[in-house]
C-alpha cells in the first residue's frame, strides 16, 4: 500500500467529470502525475442547467477562463442571487443576493443594527441594504468599484446550460493533455478492499494507481454494501427539468415560486428560460404536470423526469478511490449547491492528495471535513422547507420534518439573540443565513445592548444614508443585457 501513485484515472460524465479533470490537470500534472479519463455517456439533457454560487468565479479563474467568452459560448448568464416569491402571492418574497446586507456599523455586523431599528419603526426590508439585491430588483449587473466594495460585499455566480458547459470544460482538458478512453459502460475490478482496475464494455482494462468517481448519482466505482448512502428526510422525492423561451430581457437572478404541492425554479439564460420543478409523489402527481405552464409561464420543452433521494456517502473516500458531486452526496433541488459541493471535494481533495498508498490519516480527515461541509449544506436547505409559509399539504410535511441538532441550536440562538452559532464548516456566508431567517419572517427578540450607545438620531441617519448610496450605485450600473452584449 506504500507505492508511489504515479497513474489517475478519473471515470465519470457531463460537466462534473471534466471540471474536475480541468481542475486535477492544472494542479498535479506538474507534478509527473498521469491522468487518465474514463468518459460514460452523458445523462444531461437540453433542458438541464447549472447554476453557481460565488464561488466558482474563482475556480474559473485558476483554470484560464474567459469569463465573458464562456458565457457567450455556452449561452450562459450571469445571477446575482435568488428570488423567494409564492405561486399565490399570499406570502410576501424576498430576495437572497450573492453580496453583502448593508455596511458594518462602530465595527457591528449591519443586521444587528437593522434589529435595533426595526424595533423602533423602521419598515424598509433587509434586502433593500444590499447593492446586490438592489441591483437585481433593477434589473441590473453590479460592478463593484473602490467605494462599492469599501461600503460592502457583491457577488454573483452563473447560469450555464450543461450540455455546452461541458463541452468547453472537455475541450479544456483536451488542451491540457489528458487521456480520454470513451466507455459506454463499466464494471469494477477489486482485491482485498481496493479498486485494481476498470474493465469497459469492450474487453479493455483500465489500470491505475488512485481512482476518482464523478459518475453521479450511480456512484460505480464508490458504491457498495459498507459504503451506501445515508438517507436524509427532504419533502420532495420527483424532479423535473426542461426549458422554454429566452426572456426579453434577461433579470439577473433566478425565482423559486412555492405552490401547494412544491416548488419551481426558473433560471434566465441567453439560449433560454431553465426549470426545475420539484414535488412529492402520490395520487396528486398528474395536477403538478398540468400546472406547470401556467405556473412557469410557457409550455416546457425537452423535459426529463427523475427521482430524488437525498443522502450522505458513508465514506467519499474508501480504499483508493474517492467519490467527487453527486457520487459522494446527493442534495435536494434547492439552491442549486451540487457544483458548489463539487468544488469543495476537489478543495479537499487537492490538499490531502496522497503521493503514496499509505494515506489512512489522510482519508479521515478528508472524510471529516466533508461530511461537516456536506451536512452544513444540507442544514441550509433543511432550513427553508422549516421556514417557509406557503401553504399545502407538501409544505405541511415540509415543516414537520426533524432537524438537526445543529440546525436545531442555530435557529434557537438566532430566534433569541440574533446571533448566528459558528461552523467550522460553512460554505455560505452569515449573509445568505440571514438573508434567508429574515425573509422568511423569523426576527429575533432581541439585540446586544451595545447597540444602544449610538444615539437614535445618528442611527437613523446613517440608515439613510446607506440607502441613497445604495439607489445611486444601482444607477449607475449597465442592465443584465447590456452588459452580457457590450459590456457596459
């Protein structure tokens, strides 16, 4: 188990297998490692989309990517953030913007200071402090400047349709001198608890030292009888995808509308409008399929149906193989955090890569981390099915459904203080939680006393002040459309 790992083999499909062989190209072959891709055929379809957080701006930018060129390639758009709005209009919306809430106070976080003011009157929403939100309800971009970014945070993440996402991110690794061998299917050869080959449909075997499956939800080469999946309790069990018309003029983020039997979301592109809709199976499954063009707005095109099983891997990594996306954690629909999840295997993975096979220490710690992260994801998404206030019978199954306890002791703390208990292992920035408890009408009862030393009068004051500067940064920004044409 001490040799030296001198021969990767990654097997997988779509985006996530050639974002990942992206990635490992540019980061281990300097280092004389060979990499080897087994390619299954794809499942994505036309009508599938991949929608980003902020964060993977960054890993774009390590691998070399255009990011304008990517956009315009693949059809793509930018989103800065998400829209929460009720089928009915019986529930008021928020927004979750990828960007600060408002600028920090006497060296106070905003939203504390917001408590205290809304405590006294104050009636603006949380989200109307944000140069990201403000934007988005605009229908603008955000450039961020010097004094935008010195005020607060701006992000944004991206739409980009799956099949032409793929297909740059291969052609990246292509060029980066990768070896591709096509399989349309593959059985896995062990001994004694380790993978010792692939052997394709054809009679070919594949051998190498250290093994990475990104083959999605089927997890070929991870999967088995002492490395299952842990099942977690989400109210959707079906999903649907497709696709329909460009908008006219492209808003720069993504809406979730909740209805009595669950929920869509509708993802603005350039080479169309990407919706996913999410339900719960049983005897009222015919009615969601019949409600949907009314409730997306048009008739949806290249649909494909498939089933939802959220759950945890025992083990992303066992033996000499670890499982990267799907393989190794399985996520509800919501908020589209499967890249996300991606990309922090691959952090991981990168930072506890072994160079021999005596890597047990390593493979504790990768697992540990994981699965912190992978759980905290899912406590994130458990929180909006506790939350929201649509009514139904999907959504009555929805708030029933345990929580953590951690979850449990973050909402707890957050009701009674409004103070956010620290993770280790947070992918979302204290923003996004508050976005969310706040918007989904949870306010805490009370404030730090602190908060009390800056009189009532200056507080109010600096409280419009951020929202002027707020409405002229907004002003001055291009539209979604302008700027994805022009640049401006």
């Amino acid at each position: 188990m001490n040799q030296p790992i001198n021969h990767l083999v990654i097997a997988g499909r779509d985006a996530p297998l050639w974002l990942t062989a992206a990635t490992l190209v540019r980061a281990l072959s300097p280092s004389g490692l060979r990499i080897t891709i087994v390619e299954l055929p794809a499942k994505a379809g036309p009508g599938d989309l991949h929608a980003s957080l902020p964060a993977l701006e960054a890993l774009h930018q390590q691998l070399r990517l255009d990011e304008k060129g990517l956009l315009a390639l693949v059809g793509g758009a930018y989103t800065l953030g998400w829209n929460f709005a009720d089928a009915l209009g019986s529930v008021p919306p928020f927004l979750h913007p990828f960007g600060a809430l408002g600028s920090p106070i006497g060296g106070q976080d905003f939203f504390a200071y917001w408590l205290r003011a809304r405590r006294h009157g104050l009636s603006v929403p949380l989200e109307d402090f944000s140069l990201t939100a403000a934007a988005a309800r605009q229908g603008r971009l955000f450039i961020p400047d010097a004094e935008s970014e010195e005020y607060g945070r701006s992000d944004y993440g991206y739409h980009l349709p799956a099949l032409p996402y793929a297909a740059v991110l291969k052609e990246l690794a292509l060029r980066a001198g990768v070896t591709v061998v096509p399989a349309r299917s593959l059985s896995v050869l062990r001994e004694g608890g380790v993978i010792t080959g692939l052997m394709l449909e054809n009679g070919r075997r594949i051998e190498g030292d250290f093994y990475l499956d990104v083959t999605g939800s089927d997890a070929q080469l991870i999967a088995g009888p002492e490395n299952g999946l842990e099942p977690w309790d989400f109210p959707a069990d079906r999903v649907l995808t497709a696709r329909g018309p460009r908008m006219k003029a492209l808003p720069p983020y993504a809406e979730v509308r909740g209805f009595n039997q669950g929920w869509i979301a509708l993802r603005p592109a350039q080479s169309g409008t990407y919706l996913t809709a999410v339900w719960r199976s049983g005897p009222g499954e015919a009615d969601v399929l019949r409600r949907l063009p009314p409730l997306c707005g048009f008739a949806p095109e290249d649909a494909v149906g498939r089933g939802s099983a959220p759950g945890l891997r025992t083990k992303a990594w066992a033996g000499n193989c670890v499982a990267l996306g799907q393989a190794a954690v399985r996520l509800d629909p919501l908020h589209d955090l499967d890249l996300l999840a991606l990309q922090q295997g691959l952090v991981h993975l990168l930072a506890h890569f072994p160079r021999h096979g005596g890597f047990r220490a390593a493979q504790a710690e990768y697992n540990r981390l994981t699965r912190a992260h992978f759980t905290h994801l899912r406590d994130f998404q458990a929180m909006h099915y506790h939350l929201a206030r649509h009514v139904g019978p999907f959504w009555d199954i929805a708030r029933d459904l345990p929580l953590s306890a951690d979850l449990f002791h973050r909402l707890s703390l957050f009701r009674a203080r409004g103070e956010l208990a620290p993770w280790d292992e947070d992918d979302l920035a204290p923003d996004s939680w508050r976005a969310f408890l706040a918007g989904h009408g949870l306010v805490p009862d009370t404030y730090p006393p602190a908060l009390e030393l800056i009189p009532a009068e200056q507080l109010k004051a600096r409280l419009r002040a951020m929202l002027v500067f707020v409405k002229a940064q907004v002003l001055r920004q291009p539209t979604h459309d302008a700027y994805l044409h022009h640049g401006q």
